[in-house]
C-alpha cells in the first residue's frame, strides 16, 4: 500500500462524506473504489483509441486484398 496526500475541493470533498457514510465504507475503501472505477474507465478509453487505430491501419491492407481476390 502507498500513503497518498491530496487536495481536493471542499463541495467534492463533502459529497464524497455523505455517500461514503451512506454506503458504510471508510473514506480510503471509498477513494481506493473511486480511483480504481477511473483506472478502468481510462483503461477502456486507451484500448479504444488503440482498436480504432489500429483498425485504420489494417483498413487498407483489408480492401488490397479485397481487390486482389475480386470482391
């Protein structure tokens, strides 16, 4: 585990007491859940960018042979 300081704005700060208390979870389970719901988020993001990418570069060669086979 790692100690993590950090600032956050007050409005957020509060919003992030009450539903942690609703949901019955310490302030770090709640922010550990957060960060890593967000890791996931951003993960899904790269891997799309990735995909499209990708998918264009491969686009070209698909309809080169496309053509070659008469399709």
């Amino acid at each position: 585990m790692k100690l993590l300081s950090l600032k956050i704005d007050d409005k957020i700060f509060l919003e992030m007491e009450e539903i942690s208390a609703a949901l019955h979870l310490s302030r770090n389970r709640y922010i550990s859940q957060a960060i890593g719901m967000y890791n996931f988020f951003n993960k899904r993001q790269l891997l799309k960018k990735k995909l499209i990418k990708e998918s264009k570069l491969t686009s070209k060669d698909s309809r080169q042979v496309l053509e070659e086979f008469g399709v």
